[in-house]
C-alpha cells in the first residue's frame, strides 16, 4: 500500500468499499496498520450480490471478493470500526447488466447518499464519480509482473510442470519429453490460504500484461496463459480440494531437429494438406505443431492457430485465436473471411472439433489438428463416426504419430474401390480408404463398412506372397509330379496339378488339403493343371452383351488361355470360333472383370 493512498484514506469519515476494492484484497492489510483511521466502513449490497453471482458461477473473484469482506468485519470488530452493509439487493437483471455498468452506477448512489468517499480499482468507475461530484479515490493496482510470481519460483530449467494441492507438499515434473520424473519440491504441505494467495497472484499478473490472458473461467475452473505457463486452477466443488497445475513447453523445437525427411517436408509446402498430429498426452505434439507453424511462414505460407487455451509457442507473425464467445464454429466463421493459407487447430477432443475441422478443410484450408491418441491408427479411428467415411482421406490425408517428442510412425491416406483383404467375392468390392506407411509405401490398414459397421482391419502382418509360393511348392514338389501356384493373396491360392492327381492332392474327405491349408495358413483352390502356356501375353479389348462379358482375341481361335487383370489372375477359359471369350457377368470371372474396368486394369490373355 503506498504512502499517499495511506494519508488520503487515514483521514476520511466514511468511506464507501466497491466492488473491484474488495476483490483487490489490500484494504484489509491497510486497516490492519493503520491504527489511526477511526471512520465508517460501508459495504454496498449490490457489491454483495455482484460478488455473490461471481462465486456461484465459480469465479476466483466472487471468492476472494467475500473473503475480503469477512476480514473487514474482523478488523473492524477488533479496532471497534463501525462496519454496516447499505443499498438495496440488486435484481437479477441488474447483475446481468453489470458489464454495462448497471451495479456500479447503484454504488455510486449510495456513496453520494451516504456522502462518503468511494474507494475503486476501477478507473472509469472512478472518473464517473468525480464527474458526477462524488469524492473517489483510486486505489492503483500493484504491478505484479509474470515472471516476479511465486508460481514461477518453483520452475528450474529443467522443469517440465509444477504441481501444488491443498494439504500435499509441492510437486514437479522434472527432465526431458519422454524421460520426466515426479520431484518432490518440499516437505511442507500446502495451505489454501497459500494456493489462493498464488492463484489470486496469478490472475493479477494475467490482468495486467498484454501477453498473458485468463482463457477459461468456469464453475471451480479458472485456466491462465502466464506468458509460457498454463495454469490450471481447480477449487471446490469441481475438486476435492484447491489444486493449481502450471506446465510449460521444455524446448521450442525447430522441424529440423525432428529428423523430418525431405520428402515430407514437400509434402507440407506443396498444397494444403489435412494433417493429424497426435500422441499420448505430454508426448511433444503441440511442440512440433508449433515447428510446422514455423517452418510454413518460412516457406510463404500464412498461418494462424485456432487454440483453447493459446499456448502454442509460435511466431510473433502468427495469430492465435481463441473460441469465439465460446465457440470454435464461430471462430472458424472469421478464420474463412481471413483466409489463412494453413491453420493449426489445437487441440480436437468433441464431435464439435473434428467437424469445424472438416469443414474449414473441405473449404479448401490447409489444416493442422492435434489429437490426443495411443496409437497413430487410433487418431483416424476418433473421425470414424463424426466425420463421414468417404470424405475422411478428402479431410485428413497424412497423420503423424509422436511420442517422446520423436516422429514414430507417418501415415498416408488414400481411397479407392476394391475388395477388402480377406474377402475373395468380387462383388464385395465396396469403397475403401488405404493407411499406408509414407515411408516403405506400404498398406497397414483397410478401413471400409461391413453391414452398419466400420472395419478398420490390420493389414501388417500380411506375408509376402513368394515366401507362400515357395513353401506351397515344397510341399507340392513331394506329392505330385506336376504343378502350378498363384499366390493371389495372403490368404488364398490356386494349385494346378495334372487331373489324374487332384484326388491324391486333396485326399480321402479333403484330409491332405485341409492339412496343406493348416500348415500354410491359407485356403487353397485345387484346379487341373492343363498345358503348358508358352507364355505370350495379348491384350485383348472388352465389350459386353446383355448378362455377359466378350473378350475379344483374334488369332486364337480354339486356343485355351488364362485371364489376367494385369497381374492378377482372373480364370482360364477356351476361345471360340470367332475369336471372342464370352463371361458370364453374375459369375465370379464376371464380377472380377468389373472390378478391374472399374479399377483401369486392362485385361490381357496368356497363351
């Protein structure tokens, strides 16, 4: 408390305690030292009310405001200091309209009734009352800077988060991303008093400097952006006991120390992209997000990050939006008229978040989202259901998976029309979204619907087809004289062996097959194996006539060739007289043929 506040005060009659005086706290300690001042104390009912609505809807304020009250009336009945409570009980509209001014102008009548001196931190509440001829003074705010914060006494280079509970000693997490160790910090448990003293600090400094803000302020639940920290706030009745939590990024990390390959980089500069960054909680991802920020205003990109709370540690280029009144869509709406080029949305949680991130990448935005998750699978499995099955690869197109700040595993999203691994009709073929590995190319994942359900199928340990042929023809080579493999996935296979030999080959009730099929792992269709194909490939166009399929290949009339989509083998079939192949649509051949002109495949015959 300064001097001259201290003789402007000591000599007043009365004085009338408003609502930003009382949630300041210093009266108290002022009437505490000052032995000399013997006035009235008058407390406004409206400043009651105000601060009572505030501490219904769990604001910090409401509490300390009425804490601060309580502690008048002890001071004033220990120093025998007249204290009285004066106006009227506010209604409810007038509360609502305390924004606009509505509770203070109430004060103020009762200051001017009582003609007693107002005592405000509010500055236009003071400027009205001299306007209007009340005698005000201004209690001036003490500058309380972030970094002079006892919060911030617990934090040491290595400190990752700080962890303060009512009635526990203080705790931190101390090290390295993926290698942090719980610290005690002390033996002295916590007081509340000490916990509401801290939080009162820290939302003084946060009022105070431009680049701090309160973000959420909430029934029990206060959040700050100090600068660096986020700080948690949990207090009764949304926690057991008071609890404060600060966590601030160890390193900012720039992309090239993430070991990132060219390739990938290319991938983010070359247009705009659906990208999900995610990893289990304090794995890193919102450090790298923050390094893609970076690198994309580097490479002529403009960029914002949609954030709540705003804790991204990014370039002073880059705006960071919160939820407008509360809300991302709303956001989302003014991001659109901005234009961003690419945008960082930290982090997706709600059915809300994936959606408003759809559709800001269905407008035609580039965007980052990151998403809490175990495993790099498991971050497109929370769109499945929020966001339609076709459009999430138009959505999302890359994931990349962090944990222990390192980039484990990237995913490529690609969609396609084919029969799902495992199913061998062709007319199962059914819209499918491919998860390939960005780095060997290859399919991990399949996901597709099956009835109303989604199937995301694991395709990793699929085998590689000449390591089946070549076991297939180790155990054919000891049992028949004569044979043919086509591996046409993992788990299935064609065996052609010479017709007087199937029996043996199958065995007494399909004993020897079914024994082959168990030993492989893989269904196995026994046909005859007839002459040999000199091996001279024609493609051959196709046409089609009511419920059939013509293959047209002249030249080889009466000629017996087998059926390829490209690679893949289709049947064996006899040419007629007239040069064409005739397939029945409804049959397997024909749903085949299908699939692969739907697919582009041209259709060649070997003979």
């Amino acid at each position: 408390m300064d001097y001259d506040f201290y003789l402007e005060i000591a000599g007043k009659e009365k004085i009338v305690v408003d609502t930003s005086a009382l949630i300041d706290g210093r009266l108290s300690k002022f009437f505490e030292s000052a032995k000399d001042f013997n006035g009235k104390i008058i407390i406004p009912e409206p400043a009651v009310a105000e601060l009572e609505a505030q501490a219904n809807f769990g604001k910090m304020s409401g509490y300390q405001g009425l804490e601060e009250i309580s502690k008048l009336r002890k001071m004033a009945k220990e120093r025998n200091i007249e204290i009285k409570f004066a106006g009227e009980r506010p209604k409810l509209e007038d509360i609502k309209l305390s924004r606009g001014g509505a509770i203070d102008d109430m004060i103020r009548k009762i200051a001017e009734a009582e003609n007693a001196t107002l005592i405000t931190c509010d500055r236009v509440q003071h400027l009205v009352s001299l306007a209007k001829g009340i005698d005000s003074i201004l209690l001036k705010q003490e500058r309380i800077r972030p970094e002079e914060t006892k919060i911030t006494s617990f934090f040491t280079p290595d400190t990752a988060s700080v962890h303060l509970r009512e009635g526990n000693p203080p705790f931190a997490k101390k090290g390295r991303i993926g290698n942090l160790k719980l610290v005690k910090l002390g033996d002295k448990p916590m007081t509340v008093e000490e916990l509401r003293e801290i939080a009162h600090e820290v939302l003084e400094a946060a009022r105070q400097d431009d680049d701090s803000s309160i973000e959420i302020e909430r029934h029990g639940a206060t959040v700050v952006q100090l600068r660096d920290l986020r700080i948690a706030i949990a207090e009764r009745p949304f926690a057991d006991k008071m609890e404060i939590t600060a966590v601030r990024p160890v390193a900012k990390v720039s992309i090239n120390e993430y070991g990132v390959s060219e390739e990938l980089k290319r991938r983010f500069i070359e247009k705009q992209r659906g990208i999900l960054i995610a990893g289990p909680p304090g794995a890193g991802k919102s450090t790298f997000a923050a390094s893609i920020a970076d690198f994309l205003m580097e490479n002529g990109y403009m960029v914002k990050t949609m954030e709540s709370p705003r804790d991204l540690m990014v370039r002073d280029e880059i705006t960071q939006y919160a939820p407008l009144e509360g809300d991302m869509s709303l956001t989302a709406d003014i991001l659109l008229l901005v234009r961003p080029d690419y945008t960082i949305y930290d982090e997706l949680r709600k059915t809300s978040d994936f959606q408003t991130f759809a559709d800001m990448r269905l407008a035609g935005v580039g965007m980052i989202g990151v998403t809490h998750a175990t495993r790099a699978i498991d971050a497109i499995q929370r769109m499945v259901g929020r966001v339609d099955l076709g459009v999430i690869p138009q959505v999302v197109d890359t994931v990349i998976f962090i944990d222990a700040g390192r980039i484990v595993k990237v995913y490529e999203l690609k969609f396609t029309v084919k029969v799902p691994s495992g199913m061998t009709e062709a007319d199962l073929a059914r819209p499918v979204i491919d998860v390939h590995d960005f780095n060997t190319k290859r399919v991990e994942y399949e996901i597709y619907t099956y009835g109303e359900q989604v199937v995301v199928m694991p395709l990793i340990g699929e085998r590689d087809p000449d390591e089946i042929k070549a076991i297939l023809e180790s155990i054919l080579s000891e049992l028949v004289t004569d044979y043919e493999v086509d591996v046409l996935s993992d788990r299935k296979a064609i065996v052609r062996v010479p017709e007087d030999q199937i029996s043996f080959l199958v065995g007494r009730r399909g004993r020897n097959i079914r024994r082959i099929e168990d030993e492989v792992k893989i269904s196995i269709d026994v046909q005859p194996l007839k002459e040999k194909r000199k091996g001279k490939i024609m493609e051959v166009e196709v046409g089609e006539s009511g419920k059939q399929w013509i293959l047209y290949a002249p030249g080889l009339e009466g000629r017996e060739v087998d059926v390829f989509a490209e690679n893949d083998y289709i049947t064996t079939a006899s040419v007629g007289r007239k040069g064409v192949i005739r397939i029945r649509k409804d049959k397997d051949q024909g749903k085949a043929i299908k699939l692969a002109l739907m697919r582009g495949k041209k259709i060649y015959v070997k003979y």
